[in-house]
C-alpha cells in the first residue's frame, strides 16, 4: 500500500468521525493520532487532507446535494459522505491527477463500503469532475 493511499485512508476515518460527532477538527487529529501509526509524511498529507476537506464541507455538500439526484445528503452513508468529501476537496485542491483521486476514492468505497458504493460514487465524482472543470 503506498503511503498516499494510506494517509487517505487515515483522513477518512477522521472524516467520518468529525461526521459522526462535529469535535473541533483539532480534537479529532489529536485522539486519532494517539492510536493511530504512520510516518511524518503520511500523517501530515492525512492531515492536510482531513483538514482542508472540514474546511471545505459546506461548499462540497452543496455540490453533492446538486449531483445526487434524488438523494439528499443526510440519507447518504457516512462513509460514503466522507469519501466524497476527501475526494471532492482532493479534486479541487490537490495536486494528484483526477484519475488517481476518482480512483484510490473507489478503492476506499471497495475497502469500507458496501458493494454497491463504488459505482454510485463513480457517478457523483465524475459529475463533480466535469463541474469543476466547466
């Protein structure tokens, strides 16, 4: 496992309990990281991650809202919130290419979601892509 995709994966699961529980996101690095192991470039690219997508919610919920038909955001999986959140802020903001961040956000739905995720999210972050291109 490269060390970007593990601190994705680490930001993740901060993503999803900042989700669960709306702690200061200084609060939640810092419990995480009490348990949680990884080398300084992992955890500061999770950070960075984890931080700039809690920055970003508001603005990356109103986009989901916009390009999930007939889904309203609360009734999506928290997971699945928190992996379109990583990905969308990584989209924007990041400096990986968009294949790569559609892609490694794919294999954390494989990893963390259920079976139908992937496709569902596949749909949302392509439609993000090309909104965020235009």
């Amino acid at each position: 496992m490269t060390l970007r995709r593990k601190s994705r994966e680490f930001a993740l699961q901060m993503l999803f309990e900042w989700d669960m529980t709306r702690q200061d996101p200084a609060r939640v690095e810092k419990l995480f990281w009490k348990s949680a192991r990884a080398s300084e470039s992992t955890r500061k690219f999770a950070d960075q991650l984890f931080e700039g997508a809690v920055a970003q919610a508001a603005t990356i919920d109103q986009l989901v809202e916009k390009l999930a038909e007939n889904w309203r955001l609360d009734r999506l999986a928290a997971v699945d919130r928190s992996i379109l959140r990583l990905a969308i802020f990584e989209l924007r903001f990041g400096t990986a290419p968009p294949k790569v961040v559609i892609d490694e956000a794919l294999e954390l739905a494989k990893k963390f979601s259920s079976a139908e995720s992937p496709a569902f999210l596949n749909g949302i972050l392509d439609a993000a892509l090309k909104s965020l291109e235009a």
